[in-house]
C-alpha cells in the first residue's frame, strides 16, 4: 500500500480514503483479493512448488499463506490444485 501511495504522490491514508470512496472497497482488501487471484491461477497454470508461489506472492511463510487461503475458498491450496487440474 505505501508503493502504491508513493507511487501516487499521496500519503497512506489519503490513499486509502481515496481508493475507497472511488471503488466501494478497502484497498487492502482489494490487495488481498488480487493476491489470491494470482494464487489460484498460479496454482492452476504453473508446475511452481505452493512453496514457491507462497514465496512469490510475498507472504512470510508457507503456513500464512496455506492458511490465507484456506480462509477464503474453504480448501487448501493443494486441494484447490487437484480438484482444478483433476489431478
């Protein structure tokens, strides 16, 4: 969110107002729901190890992310890659 702000010559929290009253949403919601986008499509286009996309996608620890992402599809990201290349 700072890049974000700085990259706009804003500061943080105007950011934040402002990207909220364009969009209906929380930029950092919103910041989360294209990180799981990109987790879910990596998942299903790539070969990476959930490590590897874990790490590519900035989050700490393998754990975090897993659990990230259970909290918003209800399956693991292993499940999420078998059930959605059926292997």
């Amino acid at each position: 969110i700072d890049d974000i702000a700085n990259s706009a010559h804003l500061s943080r929290s105007y950011c934040i107002h402002l990207f909220r009253e364009t969009y209906g949403i929380a930029l950092y919601n919103y910041y989360l729901s294209m990180k799981l986008e990109l987790a879910q499509s990596m998942l299903y286009h790539t070969n990476f190890s959930i490590q590897a996309i874990s790490e590519q996608l900035g989050f700490s620890c393998y754990q975090h992310f897993s659990t990230f992402f259970k909290k918003q599809t209800g399956i693991s990201p292993a499940q999420y890659r078998r059930k959605s290349t059926g292997t």
